[in-house]
C-alpha cells in the first residue's frame, strides 16, 4: 500500500484535499440540481401565471357573450317582437360589446306566433350586417340550434368556420327560449358568436421566449389556436398524436379534454425541443389551454450558473492545496508526541501527562486543552459517582414512600365480605412515584350502619402532597368520632389543616356518609368534583347540592350538607380531576361527557370491572401521552335488603 507509505505531511495534505474536493463537488452538484429545479419551479410559476392570464381573458370574453346571449333570450321569452325590432334588439344589445363578433334570434313559426323570427346580426368592417335565416340556411337542423332545444339548456358549440356568411373562424354560445305560457317548452334560440381570430392575437402576444409556445384545443381535442397554422379546424390533438404514434402526446390530449390541470414533460411536434407542457382548463366553453416550456432555454441559465462556480471552485481548490500543505507541516511534529500521550488517555489511564509544547500555535492549545480536559474528566468522574449514588438513594426513598402512601390506602378488596347490602372497588393510579390523592372508606362501628366514602386530592404532586394527603386522612379518621355530620366534620378538619399551614398546601374532599339500612347518604364538599350518581332506572345526577370552599385554605370556613336516598342497584361514582382532566397528544381533555358515557354504558358492570374499564379507556383516550395528575376512582353500589333477602 503505497499510500501508507508516504509522510504524514503528504497524507493528511491528500486526504484534506480530497475531502475538499469531494465537498466541492458535491456542493457544485448541489447547487446545479437546486438551480435547475428552482429554475424548474419558477418556470412553472410563469407558466402558471401565463396561462390564468389567458384563460382569464378568454373567461371574460366568453362570459360576456354569455351574458349577452342570455340577457336577449330573457327578453324574447317576455316580450313579443317582429323581426324587425328583433333587429333593434340585438344592435341595442351588441353596443359596447366588442369580444360578441354577433347575435342570432331564431324562433320557428308556431300556431301561437304564426311570424316566426329568423335573424341574424354580426360585424363586419363596414359596420353590423343583418342576415335573415330562412329555408335556405336550415337553422332548425343546426347544432347550435338543436342542442339548446334538446337539452332545454344554454350551450357552447365546438368551434366552426362560418363558410358562406361571416367566413369567420367562431364559437357560439346558443341559450334556450322558453314560451311565457309554458314554461317546460322551447320556443327558440337566441345565439351569441364569438371570433376566435381574437386567440392567436392573444397568443401570440405572450413573452414566452423564443422556444416556448401555447396553443388552445376545443372539448373534443381540436386545434382552436397553434403556432402551426395548418393544425387550427384541420387537426385535433388525437390525429396529430396518432399520426406521430405518440402515446404521451394522447394521453396529454385525455387531461386535457377532461378538464385537468397540471403539467407533463413532452417532446414538441413543432420545434423538436424536449421541455414541459403547462395545461389549464377553461371551464365556461369547455376548451383548454396548452404552453409548451423548452428544457434547453431552461438548461441554459442553470449551466452559465454552473460553470461559473467550477471556475470559482478550481481556483479555491489549487490554493487551498498549496495553504494545506505548509499547514500540515507545521502540525505534524508536535502531533507525534500528542499521539503517544491520547493512546495512555484513550485506555482509562487519566494519570498520563501531556508534553509541553512551546508556544500559542494551535497544536500547543490543543495539549493544554488536553491537560486541562484530564483534570477535569476526573473531577467529572467523582461528581458522576456522587450522583449517581444520589439518585439511587432518592429512588430508593421514592420508592419507600411510594410503598408508604399506597399503604394508607385500602387495598383489599372486597373489604367487607361478610357484607352483601353494597359493593366497593376504589382504585389510585399517581402521576409521579407518589402523588396527593387519597381514597378511604369505613364504619365509625357497628352499631350506627353507617358507611364514610371519602376521596380527596390535594393541590400539589410529590412528597410534599403525600405528607399531607396523610395527614388529611389521618385527621378525618381522628375527628369523625367527634363530629359524624360530614358538614361538621369538613369544618373540623379545614380548622386543622389551616393552623400553621406555612405551606399554603390545601386539599379538595367530598365525604360521604350512607346509613345502609335506609339507604340515606348525607354528604359535604370541600371543593371537590361532584359524584356521580347512576340511578336503577338509567337517570344519571351529579350530588353538587352541597358546595364548599377547599380544604386548609382558610379557619372558620362552614360546609353545607346534602343528601340523596339511595335505592337498590344504584351505583355511586366518586372521582378525582385527574380523570376528567387527563388529556390526549392533542390537548383534548378526556372531560365529564366522556365520563358520564363511560359509566352509562356499564351500569350493569361490577365496581371493580367498571374502574378496569373506565381506566382502560383512559388510557386508549391518552395514547400515550404523559399523565399529567393522579387517576382516582371509587364506585359504590347500593342494594341495601333487596340483596340481602335474596
């Protein structure tokens, strides 16, 4: 390997070099097909832009005739005339209207109107010359005059030559009559012409460049307009493609007639050029319009680009190499001894010294970086072992208190299965390792039958919230042997939490209190969302008659009471934020409509089934997204002695 071989100098000078050149080149190949495609992009722009100018104007023209056209036929419909005042009609209507080349009134002789009107009206260059249609031009077997009547519609005709009295090359535009008396039946036609002499003018008016050209084919693919004067009324985009054997060139033709947009490469038939054609319908007649763009005015631009950057690149290059080359010799002798010194560092030995290099040149910055990043890589590795040893040991402690917290909670589920008047199934899914919401149920003893559901969130997440969701619970457990009424009780422990409360933490509580045997449930809020409450026959309420402020906020706050006659298989659903609140990628939040289907649609389900679900479906809802506040449900169901008979 010769290469191998060579100095240093020599290599890093050849390899340097050639990455620049590779670089080079593919930045003067990048910039070629970047300009030849923002060329391209430009160029259909232009061609865009042309071509709804054009359609645009033949737009107005033929909406014009149209509006022309129309306008006579209403006034036939409504107002009889002789054909002479047809005439005055129809020159009244042709002032000011310069695209409508002429106008033609053509209403048969019927038993209601034995004088039929046969009238013509067109420019010529000696003013408006008058036509009558009689016998002799056979009007009634025209398709400007059929179609309309057939089709009780107005309609644009394929373009014609107009042999024999205008000898002009036209479209007509030919609107339905209707009688006064029947409206269902056509009495006649009124038409309005106009000259497509107007179009090659238009185009050839365009600054398409000296290789570009358009043209405008009719809804059956005939030539209307073309730089190749034989192919206009003589050839339609169909012959000319199966002469030529041009398969593209016919399906162009199919887009085209179907009223397409876009553009397709093509090989021009006239000029022989490779490019692109820009087609675009014009929707009120029912023709297109076609603009050929050539690659090779295109091309031009992009290589005058091109080859001025290779100039500029070749230029750089040489000089580049000569600046590289005493570079590299200047480099290369302290870099030896940094080499030996990098491969001690590389195998994990951070005792090892970097020599001394004289001087502020690069090559000496670069060993004292080098000294500099080994004092630091050390410290570094103590301070990495230090963290990592205390995020373990916060794991760890997260970990305990996460054990902590789920334990203050029930778990065991049923709780009281000795008990069939009710079923119980709570379940609590935190944010964090350990989060702020509580859940608790129990009998204050035997005797009163009175069952305590309580639930409550607190205001942050962590172990802060944690701390005092324990100490929320356990106080509610303390004071309920004193105050019983959930009002009172909300009273009590608000008092508590309040006092010395420097953390100005505070916790939203609904407490419930069902005496079994009658089926009674007082309750009191602290702030809380209302439960819900599923009653036997489907009816579904919110428990909200009792409303109070949170929890810790403030001492000497008063709740309200509620209550609710539970009756048996009712289901009671009490529930956190953290449900109603959990949101998708989106931002969508699940919200209480959700909620309140959820819980409808199972109210046969089990407690403990119905929470599964109601979480499954919490999740399919998030897809994915972080939870952001702890999930807590607790579902009570009532059946009081119903079940117990049984």
């Amino acid at each position: 390997m010769m290469f191998n071989k060579w100095s240093l100098t020599w290599r890093l000078t050849v390899l340097i070099m050639a990455g620049v050149g590779t670089i080079l080149t593919a930045v003067i190949g990048y910039s070629y097909f970047s300009a030849k495609q923002l060329l391209e992009e430009e160029m259909m722009r232009e061609a865009q832009h042309v071509a709804a100018t054009v359609t645009s104007r033949i737009e107005v023209s033929s909406r014009r005739v149209e509006g022309m056209a129309q306008g006579l036929a209403a006034v036939m419909e409504v107002m009889p005339v002789s054909t002479e005042q047809s005439y005055q009609l129809m020159e009244k209507f042709l002032q000011g209207q310069e695209d409508v080349f002429g106008t033609a009134v053509a209403l048969p002789a019927t038993k209601n109107h034995p004088a039929g009107i046969g009238a013509y009206l067109y420019r010529t260059y000696g003013g408006l010359q008058k036509l009558s249609l009689g016998p002799a031009q056979a009007y009634e077997t025209k398709d400007w005059y059929l179609l309309p009547v057939e089709m009780k519609s107005a309609v644009w005709s394929e373009p014609y030559f107009d042999e024999g009295i205008s000898n002009v090359l036209m479209a007509t535009y030919s609107a339905p009559v209707f009688s006064a008396s029947d409206p269902e039946t056509v009495r006649g036609v009124v038409t309005g012409d106009m000259s497509l002499t107007i179009l090659s003018g238009l185009l050839d008016s365009l600054e398409l460049g000296r290789e570009n050209y358009a043209f405008i084919i009719s809804g059956q693919g005939r030539f209307i307009a073309h730089p190749t004067g034989g192919y206009v009324m003589r050839e339609s985009i169909f012959s000319v493609a199966e002469g030529l054997q041009d398969s593209g060139l016919y399906e162009l033709g199919q887009k085209m007639i179907q009223g397409q947009k876009g553009y397709v490469a093509h090989t021009s038939k006239v000029n022989g050029k490779i490019g692109w054609v820009m087609y675009m319908p014009i929707p009120s007649t029912g023709w297109s319009l076609g603009i050929f763009f050539s690659r090779d005015e295109l091309m031009a631009r992009v290589f005058d680009l091109s080859r001025t950057q290779w100039y500029l690149g070749i230029g750089g290059f040489l000089l580049l190499c000569f600046v590289v080359l005493g570079i590299a010799r200047s480099i290369t002798r302290p870099l030896r001894q940094l080499e030996q010194a990098t491969q001690k560092l590389a195998a994990g030995n951070f005792e090892a010294t970097i020599p001394a290099i004289s001087g502020r040149d690069e090559v000496a910055r670069l060993a004292e970086a080098f000294m500099i990043m080994i004092s630091e890589l050390k410290i570094y590795m103590e301070m990495m072992q230090a963290t990592v040893a205390a995020k373990e040991r916060i794991a760890s402690e997260l970990r305990i208190a996460s054990s902590i917290q789920m334990g203050l909670v029930p778990k065991e589920f049923p709780p009281f299965p000795e008990r069939t008047d009710f079923e119980l199934f709570a379940l609590l899914e935190p944010a964090r390792e350990v989060g702020g919401d509580f859940y608790d149920f129990f009998f204050l003893d035997e005797e009163t039958e009175t069952l305590y559901l309580v639930i409550g969130d607190v205001s942050d997440k962590g172990i802060g919230a944690a701390l005092f969701m324990a100490i929320a619970r356990t106080l509610l457990r303390s004071l309920v042997r004193e105050k019983r009424e959930p009002g009172e009780l909300l009273s009590r422990l608000n008092d508590e939490l309040s006092r010395n409360n420097e953390s100005c933490m505070f916790v939203t509580l609904f407490c419930g209190a069902v005496h079994l045997p009658s089926g009674v449930c007082r309750y009191a809020s602290g702030g809380h969302c209302p439960p819900m409450l599923l009653k036997t026959t489907g009816q579904l309420v919110y428990l909200n008659q009792a409303k109070g402020p949170v929890i810790g906020g403030m001492e000497g706050m008063t709740y309200t009471e509620g209550s609710c006659l539970l009756e048996a298989d009712d289901m009671l659903l009490l529930y956190t934020d953290g449900v109603t609140e959990a949101a998708n990628k989106d931002e969508e939040l699940f919200g209480e409509a959700r909620l309140e289907a959820a819980l409808c649609n199972r109210r046969e389900a089990a407690p403990d089934v119905l929470l599964r679900e109601v979480r499954e479906e919490l999740h399919e809802f998030a897809a994915g997204a972080e939870q952001s506040d702890d999930i807590t449900m607790l579902a009570f169901r009532y059946w009081g002695f119903s079940k117990v008979l049984k």
